[in-house]
C-alpha cells in the first residue's frame, strides 16, 4: 500500500514540472488605441478590452504594410489576424522613467 502512495506522489510531483525554456510572446486580439507615433511605421499603444477601456498595457505598434498612424487612432485587428510580439522597445517617459514595452505587430494566425 505504501509503495503505491509513493508512486502516486511521485507521479503527481513529476505532472506539476514545467519547462522553463518555454517564453510566451504577448498576443493580443486588440483593439489598440494609438496615444503617440513614433515616425512613418511606429506607435506607442493602449490594448483596449472589449469594451474599449484600456486594459493597462501598453505596446509598440510596428507597421510594414506602409499605413500612417495618427493620435487617437483605433487599430482593430481583421479577423484571421492577431497581434504577435516580435521584440521589445525601450524608452524614457517624460518623468524620466525607462520603460520596456512589446513590440507587436499584426500577422496572420
């Protein structure tokens, strides 16, 4: 009986592993909220919930596709798409605090 509580245990010790190579990319299904461009193809963004009320984080929108974003703009993200971090970008606020933030751009599923 002993041997077989034993066993249980160990199984169950050897379930809860996890692998610590793995690294989660930020995806997001959007929508973003453009407060400040940064040149042509880039902008610092708000992810918006479903309600459009900013969930607190905040990304990098970077653009290959050529289209100019604006202040305030509202980036919707087509279906069969998703935002994918590809890097990350940091920067100083203008309280001089550095903040390090996703880069994301919008590709395929």
């Amino acid at each position: 009986m002993k041997k077989w509580l034993l066993l249980l245990v160990i199984l169950a010790m050897c379930s809860c592993a996890t692998n610590k190579n793995y690294t989660q990319n930020f995806v997001s299904k959007g929508p973003f909220k453009i407060f400040q461009v940064l040149g042509y193809n880039n902008a610092l963004a708000w992810e918006l919930d479903f309600m459009g009320y900013s969930t607190g984080v905040v990304v990098l929108l970077s653009n290959k596709n050529g289209q100019a974003y604006y202040d305030n703009q509202i980036i919707k993200i087509p279906r069969g798409k998703r935002a994918k971090q590809t890097s990350t970008f940091t920067y100083i606020t203008t309280q001089d605090i550095s903040k390090t933030v996703p880069v994301v751009e919008i590709q395929d599923k």
